[in-house]
C-alpha cells in the first residue's frame, strides 16, 4: 500500500496535482489538519481540506483520512506525532511505502515530518527504500497577483477621491477582483505544480549521520568521476590502478566490505543494481550530492 501523508496548508494544486499527473500509486492519504493564524485562515484551509479530501477519493481511488496537527508551531509535538504516525504506517503494512509531502503547512510541520522520515530512515535501515520525502514547486504564485489588482483598486480609489474615473474603469477593476478571488477560493495561494527534470515531484535524499572515511572517501570519489561500474571488482580494479596497488584478492574484499558499508544498508551513498552474477554500481541521489559538495576538498 502506498501511503501519503500531506499536511494541508493554503495550496491545493501541488497537494495532489503531481500525484495524478505523475501518474504515481495513491492507495492511502492522510491529511494534516492545523489551526493557522486567524480565524479566517482556519476556515479557508478546513475548506482546502475538505476539497482535497473529496478528489484524493474521486480521481485516485484513495482511502483518506484527516488528521488534527493540534499546535503547527510546536515543533517538538509535530516530530513525535510524525515519528508515531510513520512506524505505525510501516509497521501495519510490511511492504508499503510512505511519501510525505512537505510542500504546504507552516515550516514547522514540514520541517518536523521531514526530519521525523529521515530519522526513521537511519534507525530502519532495512525500511530506508519505504520512506519518501518530497517537494512539488508551484507553477504561479498568486499572492504577487493579488498585490498588484490590491495596488490597481487602490489607484482606482484615488481616482475616485479626486473625481477622476470612469464606470468602464470600475467596472474592469471589479471585473478582475472578482476573477483572481475566485481563482484564489478554487485553488489557494499557488497555482499548478512545476515539472523539475522530468517530474513534478522533487524526492528529497537522506544523508547518514555518521563520518565517510578516507578509502570511503576515494570510493565515493571514483564513482563520481566514472559514473557507474558493472561490478565491484571492476570498480576495486580502477582503484587499485590509481593508487598504483597489486590488485589482489585481499584488495579486492577490502573495496567490497567498504561498498557495502556505503550502501543501502549502511549509510546509503551507493547504490547496487543486481546484473546477473555481479551488481552495476553507482552513487546514490546523496552519494552524488556528497561528492559534488566535497569536490574541491
């Protein structure tokens, strides 16, 4: 079962919008409900809710449920009720998968789930490939809009002060608030969901929380450079001719112990693809991020 979590804020299209377009399994959806600001803005995201609720069940068939984030400036809460909320998804389906999406609610909670998911990913080694993080960027954003239709009533008002409009004036500015408040009610704050190499969700990797040592290091550092190996003992071969080294059977079992203490069972910078009797290997998504960051060290 594939689970996705999405805490609701003031956008509806890049909740659910990358998901149907993406064509990406939605079997179950849980939807983060919190009290934000004024009363009206509790209102407007309860009718966000709702609506997303509705075309989650509609358009993919999900199971959905809504659940109450009682303080979305608590931090502390928000992780534990992330934390709890993630291992029982995990724990009641042994080979489901949980997305969180961290596009909406005040950055507390996205924060706060999105840390909560990682964590999880480091303690749960064997569940790392189950847990997702990620983000959809919005195609337009209307608050730019809204402030400039504010800023032509406000001209239009001024003019109306000094006497100096007409009823075409006021009947276009009308026209237009009209239109961009509906667009607003419809669709929240944002428009659209932004396709980013390929896909409109942006997955975010998860870094280890411990050190990569010097022959990790040049590990790491060779497959940046050669993209992909087709086996360990291709990769330890053009290692040992770097270094200068006998390419032995002991070198050889040395490069193949460090491969798998940067895999996806210990701090996840490589990943391994099985091709036939040998495994093509490669950097992970954060592999390459740490190689790109240190490439200068």
């Amino acid at each position: 079962m594939q689970t996705h979590v999405v805490p609701v804020g003031f956008d509806y299209d890049r909740l659910i919008a990358p998901l149907v377009r993406d064509q990406l399994r939605v079997d179950r959806v849980i939807l983060l409900e919190g009290a934000v600001g004024s009363q009206a803005n509790v209102e407007y995201s309860q009718r966000i809710s709702e609506k997303l609720e509705q075309d989650f069940r509609n358009l993919l068939g999900a199971e959905t449920e809504r659940v109450s984030v009682e303080d979305v400036y608590a931090y502390d809460d928000a992780f534990e009720q992330a934390f709890t909320l993630i291992e029982d998804v995990l724990d009641s389906d042994p080979d489901g998968e949980v997305w969180v999406n961290i596009a909406a609610m005040p950055r507390t909670v996205s924060f706060a789930f999105a840390t909560a998911a990682h964590s999880i990913m480091v303690e749960r080694q064997a569940d790392r490939d189950r847990i997702h993080t990620y983000y959809t960027a919005p195609e337009k954003y209307l608050e730019t809009e809204l402030a400039e239709e504010l800023r032509a009533s406000a001209d239009l008002l001024a003019d109306v002060v000094d006497g100096e409009f007409d009823d075409d004036a006021v009947r276009e500015r009308l026209d237009a608030a009209r239109d961009l408040l509906a667009e607003f009610d419809e669709r929240g704050t944002t428009i659209g969901a932004k396709e980013i190499d390929g896909s409109h969700v942006v997955e975010l990797p998860v870094a280890s929380f411990s050190n990569v040592k010097p022959f990790e290091e040049l590990i790491l550092f060779t497959l940046g450079e050669h993209g992909e190996f087709d086996s360990v003992s291709d990769l330890a071969e053009a290692l040992a001719a770097d270094l200068n080294e006998e390419y032995t059977d002991s070198f050889r079992s040395k490069v193949i112990y460090t491969v798998d203490k940067l895999g996806p069972g210990g701090k996840g910078y490589v990943e391994r693809e099985e091709h036939g009797k040998s495994y093509r290997t490669r950097l992970s998504r954060i592999g390459e991020l740490w190689v790109r960051a240190h490439g200068d060290e």
